[in-house]
C-alpha cells in the first residue's frame, strides 16, 4: 500500500479495514498494487484544521536518545516542530506534494502547548521550526513570539521561510522571543534565474 498526500487520517483508516478485514478501495488517498493491477483510490482532501491532530507521541519514544544526539553534535537538545503546512510559491526546487498549496495552520495555542511540552517534559532548549514557510501570516507568527516571550524560557529557535515575508518589524519580534537562525530559499543571486525558477 502507498499512502498519499497527509497521511494522518489515511494511515489509521487503513490500518483499522485491514485489521477489520473492511474492502481499502472505500479510503480515499490510498494506491495498492491488488493482484498486478495498480489501483489509485480517490484523492484525501487535505486537513484543514490541523489542531485536531494529536501531538506526536513523545512518550512513546525512546526521546533522550534523539535529544542527547543533537546535544553531543551542537550542544542543544533539539527537536523539530511543525505549526504549519502548505505554500502557494511555485519553487521548482520545493517538494511540496504532500502538503499543498494552501496555507494551513496550528492555532497559536496549540503550537504553545507542545513547546510547553517539549521545554517542561523533555527539557528541549532548541526548537527547529520546518515548515515551509513559517512567516507566511505574521500576525500569527507575532503572536507566537509574545507568547514565547512571556514564558521566559531557556529556550532558541529556528525557522525556514521566503526572505519576502520577513519584515524587520517581524526580524525583531523573531529575535527577542529566542530565534537565531532561519533558512532561506536564496538558490541564486541573478534576478533571471529567480524569475524561472518560482
């Protein structure tokens, strides 16, 4: 079985018919190879309301190991986190299928309360933020920097965007709250080669 696109609904709908013994060809955004015949069932539209997915399972990982990996490498205990998903730029250099064009995101309050988690529980002091473009809503992103502010923690962070959605307003915020680095899509200085490539 191949799971396309999001695969969270996906994932547990199929593993439920399969252990059910229920027909998969009803799942949309499953493909199966069924008796040397290729089988695309209907496509899943994508999730729009991210917060009604779970956390991930931290608890049921062996966490440390991962952490202290990353505390050997660099000297931080770091994790990645993902507030949103979707980007409506066209870079040829982007994989983005799985996610779309639609900007989608995790309500400030849910994107806090797994920092809270991940700083309170597992004392992570790095937080890689990879979504495709974190800065695509400032406003939210703003948000996010009051509310990390306000908690006083020990606590940096990165993140990867378009250099056209950061305003220095926003490069200010970013960096009080405990941002030190973000990623930027710059494959080429010439303005011609930007141009075909977007």
């Amino acid at each position: 079985f191949i799971v396309r696109g999001e695969s969270e609904i996906t994932s547990f709908e199929l593993i439920n018919a399969l252990v059910k013994g229920e027909d998969w060809r009803k799942i949309k955004g499953v493909s199966c190879n069924d008796n040397g015949k290729i089988v695309h069932n209907e496509d899943r539209p994508y999730i729009e309301n991210l917060d009604m997915l779970s956390y991930p399972a931290f608890h049921s990982l062996v966490i440390d190991k991962y952490l202290t990996y990353h505390q050997k490498k660099d000297g931080l205990r770091k994790i990645i986190v993902i507030s949103s998903r979707g980007c409506p730029y066209k870079c040829i250099y982007c994989f983005k299928a799985m996610v779309g064009d639609d900007f989608r995101s995790r309500s400030v309050e849910n994107v806090l309360e797994e920092v809270d988690i991940l700083y309170n529980r597992y004392n992570v002091n790095h937080i890689s933020f990879s979504d495709e473009i974190f800065t695509f809503d400032e406003e939210r992103v703003g948000k996010i920097c009051e509310k990390l502010k306000e908690r006083k923690y020990q606590l940096t962070w990165s993140c990867e965007t378009r250099i056209e959605k950061i305003s220095i307003l926003l490069l200010e915020k970013m960096a009080d709250a405990g941002c030190n680095e973000i990623l930027l899509g710059v494959e080429s200085l010439l303005p011609e080669i930007q141009k075909s490539a977007q």
